[in-house]
C-alpha cells in the first residue's frame, strides 16, 4: 500500500484531488463515492475545480434502509448537497434504500456495478476497520448485501441524527468483493479514532475482524492519513 502523511483533513482533499484530476485527464470514467465526514474536502477541491464530471459516472458505496433520497440524513442527500448540485455527472448511482425489497434491491446495485466498473474508488474507514458498512465479520469477497450496523457505528452516526433510536439499522452497502474490483483505491482516514483500524488496515493479518484489511490483497491502494490516524503504524 502506497501512505500519504498530510497535515489536516486539507491537505488529505488536495492529494486525493491530485489523483482524481490525473486519472480523469488519463480518460478514467467511472469514480466509486464515499459519503461520511473523510471525503468532504476531497469534494470541496472537485467542487472549486474546473474539471467537468458531466461525462462521468459516479457510484456510491451505500444507503440506508428505510431512507427516502430526499431525508437530510440519506446518503442521496449528503452526495447532492456536496458534489453532484455543484458537480452533475453524467450518471450517479447510489443504493435505493427505498426499496423495502433486499433481493431486488442489491441485485439491481451489482448489475450497476458490473455495467460501470469502477476506476477509481474514494473509502473512509469505522473505527472498527469497516470500509462501505462492511462490518467486522463481512465476507471478504462479498457483493452488495443488506447490512445490519453494528452499535459502534450506530453510534458514531448519532451525531447526524436527533436521536440514537432515529438513527436507521440497516443498510445497503456495496461488499468487499465489489470493492476490491475497482481498479484503483485512495482510503481517506483523519483522527486518533481511526489509528486501530489504520494500523490493523496496513500490518494487521487479512481477516474479516478488520474488513479493510482485504485491501493488503488490492494491487493499487493509497491511504491518506493525517499524523493522529496514522500514529499506531510501525
Ligand atoms: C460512507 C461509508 C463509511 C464511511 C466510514 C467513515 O459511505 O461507506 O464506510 O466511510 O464510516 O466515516 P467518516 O468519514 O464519517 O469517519
């Protein structure tokens, strides 16, 4: 895995812009999307820049169960708000956690997949190493699946919500599998809470309890992470 040490989360949204920009002029067309607090300065450089997605497609990692696209707290909303208002793509997908129906549901999202294979896909991590809502346990080699969230992320996502009991349980999120078959992988990760997973990302063994972990077996992974996520790496 090749690191970038950055400063602040600022400096984390410059790097990953330097990368998206260059694989964009190299022709890329197809950008795997993150919502969650890591890729917000990453969106910001997209959205100051001049570059031009309107021929590209974007595909995001996941949604909540039960979440209508126009609820504040859906994924849909949080992408609109900040990229695709300022930034419209040609395309954008993301999981429609809408649709009461699992099967039908996740099959649709894995036959977008494989009609828009990802070139370049933005990841943030949970503290406890999840990489989509991929939770500890996740098979490695998974595709989109309705998720259960565990209480450590119930309890990190409290913060968008009123109340922990609004917060939803469930989600669609693209699997590990999918994941691993993009073709490159920038990992965003800020802060002291991320330090475990970092460290169990980069030098743990590869085993579900650390779900990004399975990146150690991706040929063409970046992370970039400030000095407090990265200071439990040896
Ligand atoms: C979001 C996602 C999650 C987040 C992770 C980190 O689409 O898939 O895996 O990337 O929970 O969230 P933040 O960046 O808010 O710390």
């Amino acid at each position: 895995m090749n690191i970038i040490k950055v400063n602040d989360t600022q400096m984390g949204g410059k790097e990953a812009f330097k990368i998206v920009k260059a694989d964009m002029e190299n022709g890329i067309k197809v950008l795997g999307l993150a919502t969650g607090s890591s890729p917000i300065t990453l969106y910001k450089e997209m959205t100051n820049s001049d570059l031009d997605f309107s021929n590209m497609t974007s595909v995001n990692l996941d949604e909540y169960v039960g979440l209508k696209p126009d609820n504040e707290q859906s994924y849909h909303y949080f992408m609109k708000e900040h990229l695709f208002s300022k930034k419209p793509f040609k395309n954008s997908y993301v999981p429609d956690g809408s649709n009461p129906d699992a099967e039908a549901a996740t099959k649709a999202y894995d036959k977008i997949i494989e009609e828009n294979p990802i070139d370049l896909q933005i990841l943030g991590i949970g503290r406890n190493g999840h990489i989509g809502f991929n939770e500890p346990g996740s098979p490695l080699d998974g595709t989109t699946r309705k998720v259960s969230l565990t209480e450590s992320t119930i309890e990190a996502n409290t913060r968008f919500f009123e109340d922990e009991k609004d917060v939803p349980r469930f989600a669609y999120s693209m699997g590990i599998g999918s994941i691993m078959k993009a073709k490159k992988i920038i990992l965003l990760a800020y802060g002291e809470a991320k330090a475990d997973a970092i460290a169990a990302t980069v030098n743990g063994p590869v085993t579900t309890d650390c779900p990004a972990s399975a990146l150690q077996n991706h040929p063409d992974v970046t992370l970039i992470v400030d000095d407090a996520a990265a200071s439990k790496l040896n």
